[in-house]
C-alpha cells in the first residue's frame, strides 16, 4: 500500500451546493472537468474545502460515489476519512474503499485529544484496518494537534503512511521532514497545503501542492509544477506571484472570518466564473453577497479569469 505514488497538483475540491442544501451535481461535474482538463494530476474530496466537518455520512457517500463516477480513473481520487476518533475514521475509510477510494487522508483525532503516543497509535490502528494507502493530514488549527515531523518520517519508513499533507504553517517543521524523508529514501509523498508559498515547499522538496486556490485557477498551479520539475525556479515564481495577486479573493471581502470568508470567496469565485450555480454555503454559514460579491468579481477580472 505504501507504493502508492502521486505528485504534482492535487486540489482539494470544494463542493457545490444548492439553495436547499442538496449536493449540485451538475456543477460538482463541471468543477472535476474543468481541474483535469486544467492538467491537475488527482483531486483530493472531503477535504477542509470539501465540507467534510458539514457533512452527514449520507452526503459523503454521495460526494465519493459522485466523484468517482465523474472522475472515471482519469486521474487519482484521495479521500478525506476525517472525525473525531479512530473508531469513526476507519468506519468512513472502509465505506471510501468500498465506493472506489483510491487514498485515503486523515487528520489526527480531534475531541478526545491524546498525546504523541495515541497519534501514532491511531495512524498504526488505521493502517491496520484499512487496505488503501493513508495520507496524514496534519492541519493543527482544526484539529489542536501538530504531527511531528520524526513520527511521520517513522511512519513512511515502516510503510504505515504513504505520504503527508502538510496545512500546518510549520515550514521548519515541514522542511525537517522533507530531508528526513530523503535520508530514509523518500518512503513518503509530501504535499503542501499552504498556496501562497507553494515554490518554497518544491524548493524544499515537495513532492506535490493540494491548492484550495486550484479550484479557480488550476493551471497557474500546473504551469508551477511543471516549471520546478525542469527546475526552471524563475518560472516557478513567478506563477506563484501571478497566483497570490488571484489569492485576494481572501482578503478583499469585509464582515466575514473563517470558512464563509475562505471556501465562501472559492464558491463565489466559481459562481461568477459559471462553474457553480450557486455560492450556497453549509448550515450555518452564510454565503457571500453584494458587496463582498463584486469585490470578488473585481479580483477575478483583474486576473483574466472574468
């Protein structure tokens, strides 16, 4: 299962809903084709950008099934098995496999918080249970527990983990574990999370970006991947700088914080660009509008993609 290999640009996929809260497949359909046609090379569902946290067992059956369905092996499909305990994470997992998960990705428990040693653990019970290959996540401001880079460098060794998604913010962190896991014979896939500084993470050693920022511009991202493959480090920044100047769609809205004004500036992003029918967020986040949409509608313009 550790042979499980994928590098390059993996965006977590936001999902689309309808005003009464129902999963919009014909717009789910158009966002998965427009990031493959973009040349991204697999796509990361029931992330944080997924609504994962929002969703009933029921709805993520369906985002899977879904998906799989629409993506019909083109490219990789990783799955987000995230919850609050071990127990309920491998119950997500084995459901994922059975719908045609091809990885899985799971954060550390999130309630009944532990220490190192029940981290590990719970990654150790999850490799044991589930016959896919398993990403950690490691996401601290969600789940209140950082990965040590030494335990994830353990974990690629002895076939437990197949690589690391990396949204903690900690590039020492994440550079420690990038030259570990060359000493060890690179056992891990290492993809950041982090947008804004994807060229320091390839500089680094990435093996791959899980950009939110892809579901609206994939092929800056592709274009970036391609540019640090050929080791053509000019490119890669400035790809990157053309992106941050699109990642504004963040920080331009007013009157919102945390998810309404991140995954809400991506689904009104989409919207704008007819991706999405709608910008309808998860109960009980509000969707943006008016003033916070044209905002959003200017920075799109700004960059060609309106």
């Amino acid at each position: 299962m550790s042979d499980f290999k994928i590098r390059g640009v993996v965006p977590p996929v936001v999902v689309p809903d309808t005003p009464d809260h129902e999963l919009d497949v014909p717009s789910f359909e158009k966002l998965i084709n427009y990031m493959i046609d973009g040349g991204v090379d697999g796509l990361f569902f029931l992330g944080s950008s997924g609504e994962v946290v929002f969703s009933t067992d029921e709805r993520r059956d369906q985002v899977v099934r879904e998906a799989v369905r629409i993506v019909d092996g083109r490219v990789p499909v990783l799955v987000g098995i995230i919850d609050t305990e071990t127990e309920r994470v491998i119950e997500h997992g084995k459901r994922a496999i059975a719908l045609g998960a091809d990885a899985l990705v799971a954060t550390a428990p999130f309630y009944a918080l532990g220490g190192p040693v029940e981290v590990e653990e719970h990654f150790r019970c999850l490799h044991e249970a589930l016959d896919a290959p398993l990403f950690a996540y490691d996401i601290p401001v969600c789940v209140h527990t950082k990965l040590g880079w030494k335990m994830l460098a353990k974990l690629g060794a002895e076939g437990v983990l197949a690589g690391v998604k990396d949204s903690s913010g900690d590039d020492i962190s994440f550079r420690y574990l990038c030259q570990e896991n060359e000493k060890l014979g690179h056992p891990l896939q290492l993809l950041t999370g982090h947008e804004i500084v994807v060229d320091g993470a390839y500089l680094s050693g990435a093996d791959g970006s899980v950009p939110g920022l892809a579901n609206v511009e994939p092929k800056g991202y592709v274009r970036m991947w391609k540019a640090a493959e050929a080791g053509d480090w000019a490119t890669v920044k400035a790809e990157q700088d053309k992106l941050n100047e699109l990642s504004h769609i963040f920080d331009v809205t007013t009157g919102v914080t945390g998810y309404a004004g991140g995954v809400g500036a991506f689904k009104t992003a989409l919207m704008l660009m007819g991706i999405f029918e709608s910008n309808t967020m998860p109960r009980p986040v509000k969707a943006l509008e008016g003033e916070n949409v044209e905002a959003i509608a200017k920075v799109l313009r700004d960059c060609g993609l309106l």
